[in-house]
C-alpha cells in the first residue's frame, strides 16, 4: 500500500481558503477575527488567507463592525461580481433566461415567448443575451449555463427524449450546435430534476437525502433524490410517470408517440374542469395571460401559466379557499386520482419526504395535500410525509441557476488552480 502523501502548504492554503470562501457565503460579511474563530486559524494566518483572496479578487472589503466596544473592525464579503451564471427554463410555451452572480442573486432576466418556426439555438442566444444584457454585462462573462428542459436528452445519442410537445428541439445536431454559438460551458437537465435542486438547496427538501417531487403542470412529472444525488436513469427518463400505466385509465400505448400516458390521462391539468363538473363546482372567470417579450425585474414571480393550467389552478385555488360541500368532494376526488400514481413511486422508492410543487399542486394548497396524505395511506404500504414546496418564484428557472452555481463555485473557491 503506496504512502499517504501529506498535506503541502499550498494544498492547506486552499483548503483554508476554500472553507473561509464557503463562510462568507453562508454568514456575509464578516471580520478578520471572526473567521479566524470559524475556521480555527490564528490571527496572523487568517490575516494572510484575506489579503491572498483580496489580492485574487475573491473577497471584498465592506465597512467595519461599529457595534462592538473598541475599534472598528475590518469587515470581508464575498466579492459577488467575481463570476456569474446563466440560468434558461425552456417550455413550449417560450424561453425564460436570468443571470446570478457568485452569491446566488439574480442580476438580470429576460423572457422570449415562441415564435412559430424559431429555432432552437437562436431562442437560446436571443433570451441569453437579453438576461445579460439586463444584468449590464456580455455574453461572455458568464461562467456556466444550464439549460432546463421537458423530457431528457439520451446521453447515448444526445437527442432530446420525452418532449415531442418541445418544437425545435429535437434535431440530432442541436447540441453541436448550441455548442458552437455558446462560450461557456453548457449543461441540459430535465426541468422538474431541476426543481428539486432548487428545493433540496433552499426549499422543503434541505437536509433530506431521500425525496421525491411531485410535479404537476403542463405535465405531470417526478424527480428523485437517491442519496442525495438526483436519479436519471439509463436514457436520462427516470421520474417521468405521467407515462405510468395506472388504474382508472385504459392503457395506453406507444406512450412516446402520444407523449402521455395514464397517470397523466388520470391526473394531469386537463382533467380539473371535468372533475369539477361531475361535482357540481362551477368555472371561475379564465385569467388573462401576458406573453410579451422584455426584461424581467429580478425575482419576478413566474410566467402566466397556459389556458388549461390557468383553468385547473383557478378551480383548485376557489376549491382550497372554502374546502366543503362540493368544493371538498372536487379536492377529494383528484387527491384520489393523484394518489393513484403517487402510490407506485412510494412502494418502489420508499422516500422519506414528497415534495408537492407546480401551479397545479400548489394552487390545491393544505387542503388538498391532507386529503392526497390520507388517500396514500390508504393504497401506498409506506407513508412518506408530503409537504408543499417553497421555492414558488420560478423554482425550474432557480434550479438551473443553483445547479450553474454549484459548479461555478466548486471552481472558483479552487485558489490551487
């Protein structure tokens, strides 16, 4: 058995300045006796480590610590301006881009509804380049991108999988090509994958190694976190179960061709209105929509959803609002048919947390999510504890940016470089 090789100054140095970096992430800013205290560093040492990530434009100095008896310390932050990233949710509906600096906050964003005969790479530039140019910086500047999608490209044949609603982006050369026209590196990630980062980052999932969640818009989807890591199976397919065959629908066939299957046929959007018919609960007026194109301010709320998502989410906000009677039999009788499919993904996976998110889900609110418990009890042989997600400002677009964050820090924190 070979030597363990010790540890080298510079190795130790990066290691110290990768975990004071890490610090001033979590905590902001702080003094030079503050982070000698967190990281274990003297004086002299941690002095040192400021004034190498001053020196390499990491950190920043900020103002001084006035509340305190004796002179005013020296206070370090994070220098956010040190990278940024780029985020874009692609649904067939058009393309939402933002920008984040190193700290995670959005600088910049743009939305770029479809176009009939676009092209894939030119909405991907074109919505990129209004974010960046929202944020005041270039093309260029950005560090990473990630790129959120219905379905999954195969990563045996780089061809998007799951997604023929997606129009454009199903050409076998589309990653060459956005390759070609994008600077940075470039990663594709399925789109409700990506809101479970975000909730495994800030929201209802942090802390947990194990969930599942629940995603019901224009489609019904999963994601899921096998020990901490997302699952994505074979073909990058894993989570998608609006294709479960399931009881209470016929079955359906060439699942791919049709791009649904019985779990959505049983429980997506687009049977909101007929369960509110057979209970006797009325339409409420449909919502406008806005689809212009232009700068987002930055955490601006999500896009107005599709007509048939607006549908579903106004009956089961006016169901929530005042859960009896009719109302309570309408959010009963879809707790029943979501249960349906949930209940498989329990007895496979045994999770110990579902994650309800998408307008859909959440516009059902603690009524619907008691009644769903319940039902699972009933047909599923464990009981996961479902709660609602809590990132609800665009959580596949912040997944993306978290995920280009992630990677971005992991190397920009490396001073061994």
């Amino acid at each position: 058995m070979p030597a363990a090789t010790p540890g080298t100054p510079s190795l130790l140095r990066a290691m110290n300045d990768r975990a004071a970096l890490e610090l001033l992430l979590t905590h902001g800013p702080l003094s030079r006796t503050r982070i000698g205290h967190l990281t274990g560093l003297s004086k002299p040492t941690a002095s040192q480590l400021l004034a190498r990530l001053e020196a390499a434009g990491l950190v920043v100095a900020t103002g001084t610590d006035g509340g305190r008896p004796g002179p005013n310390a020296q206070l370090y932050a994070l220098n956010a301006r040190a990278a940024h990233v780029g985020g874009l949710d692609v649904t067939p509906e058009g393309v939402v881009a933002a920008v984040a600096d190193l700290s995670g906050t959005v600088v910049g964003g743009f939305e770029l509804p479809y176009a009939e005969g676009a092209e894939a790479v030119a909405q991907v530039t074109a919505a990129l380049d209004g974010a960046v140019a929202a944020a005041g910086l270039h093309r260029d500047d950005l560090h990473r991108l990630v790129i959120a999608t219905p379905g999954a490209f195969d990563p045996q044949t780089g061809r998007l999988r799951y997604a023929s609603h997606l129009p454009g982006w199903h050409s076998p050369t589309l990653l060459d090509e956005l390759a070609a026209a994008l600077p940075m590196p470039v990663e594709y990630e399925n789109d409700v994958n990506l809101a479970a980062v975000a909730e495994q980052r800030l929201g209802a999932a942090r802390g947990h190694e194990d969930f599942v969640l629940l995603w019901n818009e224009e489609g019904l989807g999963a994601a899921l976190v096998l020990g901490g890591r997302l699952h994505r199976g074979w073909t990058g397919g894993a989570g998608e179960v609006g294709f479960l065959p399931v009881p209470g629908h016929p079955l359906v066939r060439q699942v791919t061709r049709a791009n649904s299957g019985g779990y959505q046929e049983l429980a997506g959007a687009q049977v909101l209105p007929r369960l509110a018919r057979e209970h006797g609960v009325e339409a409420p007026p449909a919502p406008g929509t806005d689809t212009g194109t232009g700068a987002l301010p930055p955490g601006s709320a999500a896009a107005p959803p599709g007509p048939q998502v607006a549908a579903a989410v106004a009956l089961l906000r006016r169901a929530a609002a005042e859960p009896e009677g009719p109302h309570l039999d309408f959010l009963r009788s879809y707790a029943t048919v979501l249960a349906t499919g949930l209940a498989s993904l329990v007895a496979v996976l045994d999770p110990e947390l579902v994650v309800l998110s998408g307008a859909v889900i959440s516009a059902g609110g603690d009524p619907l999510r008691t009644l769903l418990q319940d039902e699972l009890a009933e047909i599923a042989p464990s009981r996961p504890r479902l709660v609602a997600g809590e990132v609800h400002e665009r959580p596949v677009l912040r997944g993306a940016l978290e995920s280009a964050l992630a990677a971005a820090r992991e190397e920009v924190f490396d001073t061994s470089r």
